[in-house]
C-alpha cells in the first residue's frame, strides 16, 4: 500500500492499538519483530504523531500477557498450531 493510501485512512489511537494488539499475537519473535517494525516505518512515513517506541512496547508487552501470562488464550494458541511461524 502506498504512502498516500496510508495517509487516507485516517487511523486513530484506537486503530494502532488494535494493530499492536494483533501483531501481539504473532508468536515468532522474528515475525512479530519484522512485522512490527515495517509497520512503525509506513506510519512514522504518514502519520507525524505516530509514537513508534509506545507502539513497539504495546506489541511486546501484549505480546507476553497472551503467551507467558496467559496460557489459555486459545485463538492465539490455535493460529499457532496452524503453522503459523514454522
């Protein structure tokens, strides 16, 4: 998706929270972190007030809450054994 497509989007906090929320979810450490770190490029691209360093730390943090706090979190657990991060 290109720059300006991004920038038509119009995200809200609301928005990256739920992003940082389903790359939590992402139980590969080299997934998540790639995944993760392509999207803080598109956004500090498009979006002046985007805060990298909180969207990196909701991700990680929420990330060890779903599969070190909390292991009966089956859809996390579910898209796993799918073969996710294999």
């Amino acid at each position: 998706m290109t720059n300006d497509k991004i920038k038509k989007l119009n995200f809200t906090r609301k928005h990256f929270i739920f992003l940082a929320d389903t790359f939590a979810e992402i139980e590969c450490d080299e997934s998540r972190q790639s995944v993760t770190s392509d999207t803080i490029r598109r956004f500090e691209n498009t979006h002046p007030g985007f805060n990298a360093e909180l969207f990196k730390l909701r991700v990680e943090e929420t990330h060890n809450d779903i599969w070190h706090n909390e292991p009966t979190n089956y859809r996390a657990l579910e898209r796993a054994e799918a073969g996710y991060c294999e």
